[in-house]
C-alpha cells in the first residue's frame, strides 16, 4: 500500500495497493506484477499505481506500508483507504512502514 497523508481527502489518498503478492517474493520490477496478485483502484479511480504529485512545489512525504498476513485477505477493488487499513491491520500478524519524500 502507498498512500499521500496529506492529501485534502478526509479518508487519504490511495496512490496504490496489491493484495495476494506471493510472501516467497524477494521483489517486484518496476512494471510488473506478481501472478495471483490483485490490483486495486486507487484514490485517481484507477487500477494500479497513481504516482506521486509533487506539482505544488514542496516535497511531501508517501507511506508505503507492507502488511503480514496469515491467509488472503478479500478486499473490495475500489476501497477506500480508511476501509483498507480496518480490514488490514485487523488481519496482519506484523507490518512495516518506508516514508519517502517527493
């Protein structure tokens, strides 16, 4: 998952989210994706990445959170980010968050 916290939405803004990645994978290339993975809709009404906006001026930071989780979680394809983080953070056995700046 990939989020920009300060966007103007109240529930954030979804730049990206992928569930069922394979937990054997080391890594994804720039592009692709990983078989049995699902892409969602993100916070622009599209499946896959959003990307970054830096138009304003001022870098602004994006979180990029990695969820653990037991089993394939079902999660609708157009989610809201606030409904993403219930569903995972209930499921995960342990994540971890990279904040970079754009």
């Amino acid at each position: 998952m990939c989020e920009g916290p300060e966007a103007p939405s109240r529930d954030g803004h979804l730049l990206w989210l992928v569930t069922g990645i394979d937990p054997r994978r080391t890594g994804l290339a720039a592009g692709t994706g990983d078989p049995g993975s699902h892409v969602h809709r993100n916070s622009y009404g599209e499946a896959g990445w959003g990307g970054p906006d830096a138009s304003d001026g001022g870098p602004r930071p994006y979180v990029f959170r990695l969820y653990a989780l037991p089993a394939p979680v079902s999660i609708p394809h157009d989610v809201s980010p606030d409904a993403a983080h219930k569903v995972l953070e209930e499921q995960s056995v342990d994540q971890c968050e990279l904040v970079a700046l754009y």
